[in-house]
C-alpha cells in the first residue's frame, strides 16, 4: 500500500482555513489554491532522487546536488485542478504540463472524460495528478487509470480537501499511488459534497457561481 499523507504544517492549516471561508472571494481563492499546492509540493517531493554534481562557485569548485533526471509532469483535472499548476510550477519550474478533462455526473456521480492531452514522454516522467478536491474519487480515479493505460508507472496524486470515501476508492482502485492530501474532511453529503468541505472548488476559482 502506499503512503498516505495528511499535511500538518501550520501554513498549509491556515491558508486551508482561509478558503473555507463562504466570505472568501474567487481573487483571494485563487491566490490560496496555488499558495497551498506549493507548500504541498514541497512535502510531495521529499524523496526526489538527487545526484552529485561537480561545479564552479565564484570561489572554488564543489559538489552540489541536483535532481537526478529532472523529468517531472504536472497533470491538473479540468476545471479546477488549474489552480494548483501555478503553484506546482514554482517549484519545479521545469515540469511539463498535461491536461485531463473530467466532469462529474451529477445523477450517477460518476466521471464522464472529455479531454486528454499529455506530454508525449509522459510514461518517462514522475507524474503529479493535481485536484482540489477528492470526494468520490471516481475522476481522480479514472484520471490515474487513463495515465495507467498510457504507459505512466510513477504517479503521486495531490488534493487540497479530501473526504474518506475518496481516499477508500483510492486505496482500493489504485494501491501503488501516494496520496497527498492537504486536510481529511468529515464524509460526503447526500449529494455528493464534502463535508465540511468549501463548495465547489472550480466555481470558486473561477467566479462562475
């Protein structure tokens, strides 16, 4: 089974309380989201292999670390998964960048794909699957099972709020991903919502509700 792992840093905590707020308008969301992914990011690469590399200092020669191979992939979930990229991106910067669409149907619940658009050494890459929000776990599922069907083997997925029946789904579907999750609600509501949860993550980032 992989790691499982529920972010305890104070900032990650706080900036998570912000967005909760009802009062907290999509500017300010935005702006959290990404901060959030970042901070997360950092937990999330932890364990990066490194190799040692001979330099030039403007003092005298030396041997630094850096990242071994350097093949990293960012791929959000449409809509709101875009949120967490800007954040990812700042730390690692030469990532590429895949896309995914899914939306869910609000009958069944289940996910429906209507895009997909990867970088075409994917299955080379340690892949990153970035959504705000793990309810069902039916998108963040499927989304792992496409790359699966593309050749990736190396996939971390990443969330902001997470219910358990999302992580359940998860264990179950796809034992060998790490999941990285910024805080582990309470349960779903009869409609499929996280509770407490902060509502729908892509209307808020978007200011489309």
């Amino acid at each position: 089974m992989a790691r499982i792992v529920i972010m305890q840093h104070p900032l990650i905590q706080h900036k998570i309380g912000i967005i909760r707020r009802t009062e907290t308008g999509s500017r300010d969301f935005r702006h959290m989201i990404s901060e959030v992914a970042m901070l997360m990011c950092y937990e999330a690469t932890r364990d990066l292999k490194l190799v040692d590399v001979d330099i030039e200092t403007p003092i005298c020669p030396t041997t630094v670390k850096e990242l071994e191979g350097k093949k990293l992939a960012v791929v959000p979930i449409l809509r709101a998964g875009l949120g967490m990229v800007d954040g990812m991106l700042t730390m690692i910067p030469a990532a590429k960048v895949g896309h995914i669409g899914l939306y869910r149907n609000e009958e069944t619940l289940e996910p429906v794909e209507y895009y997909c658009k990867l970088p075409k050494d994917c299955a080379e890459r340690d892949v990153f699957v970035v959504d705000p929000m793990l309810a069902t776990g039916g998108s963040a599922s499927a989304a792992i099972t496409m790359l699966k069907e593309k050749g990736v083997r190396n996939i971390r997925f990443m969330c902001i709020i997470a219910a358990p029946e999302g992580v359940e789904r998860m264990k179950k579907d796809h034992p060998d991903v790490e999941l990285y999750i910024g805080a582990l609600d309470e349960r779903l509501n009869e409609n499929g919502y996280i509770v407490p949860g902060l509502g729908d993550a892509g209307d808020r980032i978007f200011g489309t509700k």
